[in-house]
C-alpha cells in the first residue's frame, strides 16, 4: 500500500522553498509585487518584513511569510522570477557582446565597422564618425568620453535587438 501523503521530510523541502520564495518577494519592487495576485494578509507581511530592523523579528516575520505562502499558487510567482532571471542574462550578454565589439573596433577600425554592420543588419554612420574622431584625438580626457560614447553607441545598437549576439 502506497501513502499518497508527502513525507515529513517532503512537506518540509516544500516549506522552505515557500520561505525562499517568500523572502525574495521582500526584495521586489511595490509595482512588481501589485502586479502579482497575493492575498492582502501576505502582501502587508511583505511590506512589514521590508520595515523591520531586528534580525530576529525579521527571522519571525519571514517564517510567517512562509507559512501564508502555502495559500498562494507558486508558478506565477516562479515564472516572474525566471523571467528576471532570463532578462538579468541576456541583459549581461548584450554588454559583454557590446565590450568585445568596441575592443575589437578600436583595435580594427573600419573592417570590424563593416563586420558590425554585417552583422547586425544596422548601417550606423555615427559609429564611423566616432572612430574618424577617435583617430584624431589627441587628448586623453577627449580619448576617454569618445570610448564611453563609441560604447554606448554599440550597446544600444545590440540592445536594441538588432542582434542578440
């Protein structure tokens, strides 16, 4: 005979991923966390733990917010959090990808312009113009705000979505 109901290790694993989710909803923003369905007990629970100093009343205040979670459905609350996470990584991807094509820009010039543009499908002359300039600087202090400028430039053009390189 099989017992259908969790075991007491099982129903506590379960508990504390309910506490762990829960004290990462203290960290979220108030328009992310309105933007969730949570009952209004949880939400004041969120807010206070938020408030609070006290190591152990916090402790108390996050036992507590676990324990409310075991109401709520977890999934949509899970899938925000991947969805984050998701954007967090492609977000750091897009400015790696940004750093190696200025690197590669400064030290090649025009043949990695036109590869840029090859491979972003993005004709930018601006881009060119910036390099023209950094060509010409003779200044240190010029050199540096032309670098971030020529970053920028890049970044937005891959963040943009032209390519998710």
């Amino acid at each position: 005979m099989t017992d259908s109901k969790p075991s007491k290790s099982e129903r506590k694993r379960t508990q504390a991923l309910l506490q762990d989710l829960g004290e990462q909803l203290i960290g979220l923003q108030d328009d992310m966390l309105d933007g969730l369905s949570l009952d209004e007990r949880l939400r004041t629970a969120i807010r206070e733990a938020r408030r609070m100093t006290s190591n152990e009343a916090r402790r108390r205040q996050k036992q507590f917010i676990g324990k409310l979670m075991r109401d709520v459905d977890a999934e949509p609350i899970n899938a925000l959090f991947a969805k984050r996470k998701a954007d967090d990584r492609r977000q750091k991807r897009v400015f790696a990808n940004a750093e190696r094509w200025r690197d590669r820009l400064l030290k090649e010039g025009r043949e990695a312009s036109q590869a840029f543009e090859a491979e972003t499908d993005h004709a930018d002359p601006e881009l060119a113009n910036l390099l023209d300039e950094l060509d010409r600087c003779h200044s240190d202090r010029l050199e540096s705000t032309l670098r971030r400028k020529l970053f920028r430039r890049i970044h937005e053009t891959l963040a943009a979505g032209v390519t998710d390189g």
